[in-house]
C-alpha cells in the first residue's frame, strides 16, 4: 500500500513538472529575420534566374562560404547580430571566379518575442554599398523594401 503511495505520488508530481507552455520552442518563424535578395537583368531590369551562384559572408571573424546553388531566382541571406552597422557579402557566378562585394548598412532594434525565443534583431534604414572590379559579375544595385522584419518582401536587387 506504501509503494502504491509513493508510486501515485511520483506520477503527479512529473505529471506536473512535465507540462509547460507552448512558447518552449522557437519554431514558428519568429527568430532573426534574414535579408532577401532577387537578380535583373542589367539592360532590362527585369527579373532573371542565375544558372548558378556562390556566396559568401564576413561575419567578423573572416569569410564564410554559404554555398553555391543553382536555378536560382532569389536568395535569403542571414545578417551579422552582433552590434556592427553592417555585413559584407560576397557573390560569384562560378566557384572560384571573380566577385563583388555588397556592404549592406543598417540600424538594427531589439525586440523581445517570447521566453522561447528570446529577442530577435530587426534591421532598419538599409543602403548598400558595391565594391566591384572590371570582371565582377555584379554590375549594379537597386534598393528593395529598406527594413528587414519578415522575409516576404525583396530587400535588394542585384543587377547581372
């Protein structure tokens, strides 16, 4: 009978401990939003697809590969989180071939969304800057929407 006590006991109290909020996890988009970027065609100004593209980001500590994909028609890019003004990106047509470097400027707020989740950065005022040589593929920028707080809207265009 005291084992039957102690066993209905011990259910409860995990019972108990066991159950929590919903907002234990983070998984419903409300995390860091990231920067969207979206290709033209220089001459036509009219959205293309890239047959393939490389990129890279300094996030202070020196250069991270992202990667290369292919058929691509926009690309979303995470930004630094740390207090700098701004991140550096780099982009290339083909795996080790020439690129442009894009500086992306901004003014960054916090905002606390749950204990979950913690507080996410949202970025304001964007401008970009194109540091390009004679063979970058990168020709020129054009501005999108110039804060970041959901990844629907295309924030900068790059013209190839």
């Amino acid at each position: 009978m005291k084992s039957f006590k102690f066993l209905f006991a011990l259910c409860c109290i995990s019972f108990m401990v066991s159950c929590g909020a919903d907002d234990d996890i983070c998984d419903s988009g409300e995390g860091t939003p990231r920067m969207k970027f979206s290709f033209l065609n220089v001459q036509t100004e009219k959205e293309r697809t890239l047959d393939s593209l490389y990129v890279a980001v300094d996030y202070g500590s020196g250069k991270v590969q992202l990667g290369g994909e292919a058929n691509i028609a926009s690309r979303i890019i995470p930004l630094r989180v740390d207090d700098s003004p701004y991140t550096d990106i780099y982009f290339r047509t083909t795996n080790l071939g020439a690129e442009s470097r894009v500086r992306v400027n901004y003014t960054t707020k916090s905002v606390y969304v749950s204990p979950g989740c913690g507080i996410k950065k949202t970025y304001e005022n964007l401008n970009s800057v194109l540091t390009t040589s004679a063979n970058a593929p990168v020709k020129a920028l054009k501005d999108g929407q110039n804060f970041i707080e959901n990844e629907d809207k295309t924030n900068l265009y790059l013209l190839f």
